[in-house]
C-alpha cells in the first residue's frame, strides 16, 4: 500500500524530468538514483516511474538525454510546491482534482517560501558572477603581465 492513504483528497501531478550528459550508462544510473530518491520522500506517493530510452542530443558531440515520465499521488499543494523546488522537473501538470480551493494564510506561505528559494538562488547566481568576473581580471593581468 502506498504512502497517501486518502486518495480522494490528494492531488495527482504528471511530472517530467530530464537529465543531460555523457556517457550514456552514467545518464542512466543518474536518473534511476533520482526517482529512487524521490520515492522516498514523505507526503507523496510516485505510481508510475517510466525512464525513456537515452537518446543522443543533437548537434552536439556524445552528449545524451534521459527523460523520465513520472505520476504522483501528493498529500497536498504544499507538497506539490516543495516538490517543485526540491526536484526541478523539465514540466508538472495537475491531473486531479480539477479545482483547487486556497485560504489566504495558505497562499502567503506558499508565496513566502518561494520567495526564500528565489533569493537562495539569486545570491548564488551573484556569487558566481562575482566570482567569474574576478577569474576573467586575473586571466587579463596574468596576460598584461606576460606581455611585458
């Protein structure tokens, strides 16, 4: 038996995930550690788990894609919003139920930690930038200075 008990108050996404890289036996046992590693996490239930065939990225050389088509029983938004963060999938669709009701104390927590996850990721994408910046001015000095 599965981990969501109560089926008929859950919400049931269709969920898409992808991996990029090479080779290709690697690509797979990535994506196979991945979906293992979600069917363990709590307030969701995955009940279809189909990893495609690896399929060679065009116009590139010996780099490779695995798509997994995945389906979820989760216990509520919440979950399904964590999920969303956590797992990045390449797309999600809600299947059930066809309408979804929100209190306003729901929607601010929803939106207060979305927020927390987008300024997680903005102050790393401006460490980088920093970082990159700082790598490109000694890559020019070293060049300044083996030209004179």
């Amino acid at each position: 038996m599965g981990k969501i008990k109560d089926k008929s108050k859950a919400i049931r996404a269709i969920a898409i995930f992808e991996v990029i890289g090479k080779p290709p036996d690697f690509i797979n046992k990535v994506m196979e550690s991945f979906l293992n590693r979600i069917k363990e996490k709590k307030d969701l239930e995955m009940i279809k788990g189909e990893i495609l065939p690896v399929k060679k990225v065009e116009n590139t050389k010996d780099v490779y894609s695995i798509v997994a088509d995945t389906e979820f029983y989760f216990k509520n938004f919440e979950t399904v919003l964590g999920f969303i963060i956590d797992t990045l999938p390449a797309s999600i669709q809600i299947v059930e139920p066809p309408e979804i009701k929100f209190n306003l104390y729901e929607i601010n927590g929803f939106l207060s930690d979305y927020l927390a996850v987008l300024h997680k990721y903005n102050e790393a994408l401006n460490k980088l930038k920093l970082e990159k910046e700082i790598l490109i001015n000694k890559i020019k000095e070293m060049e300044k200075s083996k030209k004179d």
